[in-house]
C-alpha cells in the first residue's frame, strides 16, 4: 500500500476533527483545484442536469473548479485518476447542492488532507425542479424555497446527536457520507478494482481505512430527493457492498462465504518450523472467526515457489529438499486454500481489511480468540491491543492487532515503522491483555500439540479478564512496560520453579 500525500501537522485522536482550524469559506480566497463528481443517475439523465445547473452557480472560482458527470458508481475509481483537482467531492446525480457548499466542504482539506467534510443532506418529497428554475432561485439566493418541508435525513441526524457531531463516533463513522455529498484530498483515495466500487458508502469506508477523520459541515446544504423504494435500495446496497466492506457486521449473515475484503488479515511470518507453522495458521483458519485471511510471510522466490504454490515450471511442489523444504510443504499445504496467499514481505497495513493481526508463528490462538480481540477493540476503541502469551520467552512474543485506520493515519503523518506503537498509542490508545484469558499459547513448548490442527476451546474460552493496562501516553506507556516485564517475570518464575 502506497502512501503519499501530505503531512497532517497534528493527527487527531479517533475522529475528533476539533482539532483541525480550516478557514472561513472564502477568506483568503481559495487556492485549491476542486474536481466534483456527480455520480449515477438512476436511469435518468435529468437527474445529473439538475446538480449540474446548481453546481454552476458556485461561490467559488470557475477557474479552480472541474465538473465531471460519471454515469454509473463503478466508473467513479478512474474518473478520480483523470480528474484535475486535489480535493474531490462527490456528490449523487439529482441532489441540489447550495451555492456555498464547494467552498464549505473543501475548506476542511485545505487545513488537514486527513479530513472529509461531509455536507448535511435535506430530504424533499415531490417533483424536483427543472434546471432553469434551479438557475435562478440560485442567482436570487432563495434555493431553499424550491423545498418546502424538507428535513435533515434522519440516518445523519440521529448519528450526529449520538457521536457529539462524530467528534466521538466509532469505526462507523464513515456511514455519516451514505447518500449524501462530501469532499476528501484525491491522494488518500485508493480504489480497488471490483466493478461494484465506487457507492458513496464504499469509497467513505475506504478513506476511513486510509486514515480519514469524518467532519459534519452544516454550512454544506445538499437537498436530495426521498428514495422511492426504499427496500429495493436496501437491498442493492447490500449486494454491492456486502463483499467490499465488511462494516456493519450483520450484513455478512452468509454461513461459509469468503469475502474480498476480509474483517481481519492476519500475518504470519514463516520462521518456524513446516508443522509449527501449519499449526498456526490451521488455528487461525479454524476459529469461529472465518472472516479472516492470512498472509504467510517468507523467502517464496528463493525456494523455487510462487503464489499458488507451484515450482518455476508449473508443477505442484510438495518435496522437501534443503534450504527451502519448509516454505515448499507450506505452499503445497495452503496452494488451493483461498483465504491464504503468500507474500515476501509483510504489508505495512491490513488496506482495506479495518484489522491487521500479527501472530508469531510460534504462538496459536484457541477458536474464540480473533473474535473475543475484536470485539475488545471495538469497545475500548483502541489502535493496538497486545496479547503476551502465558510463560513469555520475552515481552517482544505478542500477539498484535492493530487497527487499519489508526495505523494508516500514522503513516500518513510520516511515521516510520518503528515508531508506530507510539504514534497509534497518542492518537487511539493501546492496550496489553494477558494471554491465558484469550487462549493464545506457545507451539513450541512441550505438550503444546503443535503437530494438530485447530485448536479446542480452553478453560476460558477467550473469556475476558481484568488484567489489562491501557496506553495513552508517557505515563501509561510507563505502566505498560512494568505490566509487561511482571507477567514476563511470572513467567520465568513458573519456569524455573517447575525445573
């Protein structure tokens, strides 16, 4: 995963975009090119003819300003290739932005590129007004006449009410952009190539994966016409978005489907031996959690093995020879596994997956592990939880799973990969947990079963305890690092006492 763009001067923490001090709309003038793209129109072209008219009547200079139709959502990916500006904003065919919304929205991503204005959209029932009237009620500044009764989407506004205005929202919050206009630096946009990318909900979702913090512009008025059959956009939202993003959860009620973007990619690096390893990932691929994949991490080239597990001449390899006897059963292992690939280095991120989960190979995880750490993240809210196995060999044996978003926006900010944990623990916090309540064990101590396949449930069964240090900064780090060395310390203690 690519990561250019600009440096945030001050990342802010979760999504609590207070931080972040854009200019009045306006003043200065703006400098910025600004591509908007007005995307889909049902089937009817008047639909795009109408946000067209309004979006001509801008307060915003008709030199900075592109404006760009895209029929359908899957077309949206490439239009931001070609497009000229270096802040976009989306907005769907047939809804009727007022004059100020361009220079509202994009006022936020000349003062952060993490931000994205989301613009508050106003629900009208009725037939919408021609172009022409459009024009002029926009030039006399009484657009707001042409929709009488309208009323905030209620979806944004109870979101809103509940989140301090997103300020305190969860990993959800890029569901505040459903059906309505918004705007985000072009550079923290990465497309993927399925044909049924580019809704509003998949692109937000994306940026939030990047990193992005989520800002509600009441000075953006959007009005949009009311779905007339809200049950058949129900369900295609569902079947375009379901394989694409796996937030909310619920969607995904398919028993034994594997979906493209997983929940959780899990990395594991090949530096045990052939069963230790199998044993690991066989643990991870057999849990409760199945919406999961794995990225076994080694030297393939270099033992005449590609991706699917096959020798430089097509032939599938399941011979063990020297030098490259381990990475060869493990191809010839998983080749036809289709929630397992192998890479030769470890991605940096889980993009798009929202959870990156590092796993030693020398540790294994019981079958309600991976989902008992992500229901814990999800309700600290934190950017990494650790997990130190019971009997440790040191306090570097964990196991990690660090939040996509989080890990993003620190990259972004220029973070360099060692100073990640620091990063992620000012801006989302950290947590250690103690590895006997998440049944995460050592394969390679004796009696370990190593040589078995997935793991059965232990006497807690994941079940959460109290023995955790959250880490928010220099003092709690501090704490973390006493936690860390007394449950190492325990562990050389149990050691030595049983020798």
């Amino acid at each position: 995963m690519s990561l250019p763009g600009a440096v945030s001067a001050a990342p802010s923490p979760h999504n609590d975009w207070t931080l972040i001090a854009p200019v009045e709309p306006g003043h200065p003038a703006p400098t910025a090119q600004v591509s908007v793209l007005v995307v889909g129109d049902g089937g009817d072209p008047a639909a795009a003819a109408r946000t067209v008219a309004a979006l001509r009547q801008q307060r915003y200079p008709d030199r900075l300003l592109q404006i760009v139709t895209v029929t359908t959502d899957s077309d949206f990916a490439d239009q931001v290739g070609t497009a000229k500006g270096e802040i976009i904003v989306r907005i769907p065919a047939g809804a009727v932005p007022a004059p100020d919304l361009v220079s509202a929205l994009t006022r936020w991503q000349q003062a952060s590129p993490a931000a994205v204005s989301v613009a508050v959209p106003m629900i009208f029932s009725g037939r919408a007004p021609d172009p022409d009237v459009i024009v002029a009620h926009a030039s006399a500044g009484t657009l707001g006449q042409l929709f009488p009764g309208s009323t905030v989407d209620p979806g944004l506004a109870r979101l809103l009410d509940t989140t301090h205005q997103l300020r305190t929202a969860d990993h959800l919050v890029f569901l505040a952009a459903a059906g309505t206009g918004y705007a985000f630096q072009r550079d923290r946009y990465q497309a993927g190539s399925d044909r049924f990318q580019g809704t509003d909900v998949e692109v937000a979702y994306r940026l939030a994966q990047a990193g992005a913090v989520f800002v509600p512009e009441p000075a953006a008025t959007l009005w949009t016409a009311a779905l007339a059959d809200p049950v058949t956009a129900g369900q295609r939202a569902d079947a375009e978005l379901t394989d694409l993003v796996p937030f909310p959860r619920a969607r995904r009620n398919r028993p034994g489907r594997v979906w493209q973007v997983p929940l959780v990619t899990a990395v594991v690096p090949v530096d045990q031996p052939y069963q230790v390893v199998r044993s690991c990932v066989d643990r991870l691929l057999g849990g409760d959690e199945r919406d999961l994949h794995v990225a076994l991490v080694g030297d393939w080239a270099a033992a005449g093995t590609d991706s699917s597990g096959t020798d430089s001449s097509g032939t599938a390899v399941g011979r063990a020879d020297s030098g490259g006897s381990d990475l060869r059963l493990l191809a010839a292992e998983y080749r036809s596994e289709p929630r397992v690939r192998m890479v030769s280095s470890a991605p940096l991120t889980a993009f798009p997956a929202p959870y990156l989960l590092r796993v030693p190979s020398r540790l294994g995880v019981g079958p309600r592990t991976v989902g008992s750490l992500v229901a814990a993240m999800e309700k600290w809210r934190c950017g990494l939880l650790r997990v130190l196995p019971a009997g440790a060999g040191a306090p570097t044996h964990a196991v990690e799973l660090w939040s996509t978003a989080a890990r993003s926006r620190a990259l972004h900010a220029g973070t360099a990969d060692g100073a990640l944990v620091e990063a992620v623990a000012a801006s989302h916090g950290q947590r250690w947990e103690t590895g006997s309540e998440y049944d995460v064990v050592d394969l390679t101590a004796a009696g370990s079963g190593a040589a078995g396949g997935p793991a059965t449930a232990g006497p807690r069964g994941g079940r959460r305890a109290g023995q955790t240090v959250t880490v928010g900064g220099a003092r709690s780090l501090g704490r973390a690092t006493v936690f860390v060395a007394r449950k190492y310390a325990r562990g050389v203690r149990r050691r030595l006492i049983s020798r």
